[in-house]
C-alpha cells in the first residue's frame, strides 16, 4: 500500500505540441516531484485525440492510455501505459491500427478495461459510411494483453 498522495493530470502543451499526463507528488502541501507518465507528440491542434484513465478493482495499478489520429491516414494510433502506487512502469505499448479505407472511414477506441486479474481489454470500433446507399457498417476489434506481465 502506498502512503503517498500524487495529483493525476492531463494537459496540452501548445508550445511543445506535445499532450502530457503527469504525476505531481504532495508533500506538506507543496509539489515535491513531477513525473512524466505519457507524453505524446501531436501532428496538428486538431488531432489531439483522448485520453482514457482507468484503475484497477484493488485501487493498485492505473492505467493511462492515450489515442490519436493521423493527419493523412485513417489510421488510429495509441500509446498505453500501465503503472502501479509508486509510479512504476508495469507494462506500455504503443500501436497503430491500419485502416485500409481512406474515405468515409472513422476509427477511435471504444472501450478499454483492467480486468479482474489485471490484463487489459481495448475495444475500436471503425464506422465505414457509404454516401450514395447512405449506410453505415460498424466494425469491432479486440486487443488484450495477459496478465502475465503483472506478475
């Protein structure tokens, strides 16, 4: 169990262009450390993308993913980082899922969940709009990661 206090918090760095979570750890009521947890560099102010935070059932790892899209490409990128009560790196990744449609094509990630035993779940959905027949077709993909890399 960790006795320490850390303020958890997100922003955009418009000079760097850079969107950063951070850990600030309190002490006294005054800053003492700030950690760097993600940071990640963004092509355009436009595709910032989100952050998705979430804790573990027992309150002993956080999980902070960010997603983000290409300027040119439909293509959905994100950077997951996984730490424990101590700020530790326990797992993180960084991927890309491809879209081969260019047009009329969105992705973004749906979901993303700690399970009980700590692997991690990722849901995207893709939507496919077809203008002339005015449809659209939702598309699923599933990642996990085992919860091996917890033990």
């Amino acid at each position: 169990m960790c006795n320490r206090l850390f303020l958890k918090l997100s922003f955009y760095d418009e000079i760097d262009g850079n969107h950063e979570f951070i850990a600030k750890e309190i002490e006294n009521n005054e800053v003492v450390n700030t950690t760097v947890i993600l940071s990640v560099a963004s092509e355009r102010n436009s595709r910032r993308g989100d952050f998705i935070f979430k804790k573990s059932d027992d309150g002993s790892k956080y999980l902070v993913a960010k997603t983000y899209g290409g300027y040119r490409d439909t293509n959905i990128n994100y950077r997951l980082v996984l730490i424990d009560n101590n700020l530790d790196t326990v797992l993180a990744d960084n991927n890309t899922i491809i879209s081969k449609v260019k047009r009329g094509y969105t992705c973004g990630l749906l979901d993303i969940s700690l399970s009980r035993k700590g692997g991690i779940v990722l849901v995207v959905r893709g939507i496919y709009r077809e203008v002339i027949e005015k449809t659209a077709l939702n598309y699923f993909r599933i990642y996990t990661y085992d919860a091996s890399f917890n033990s």
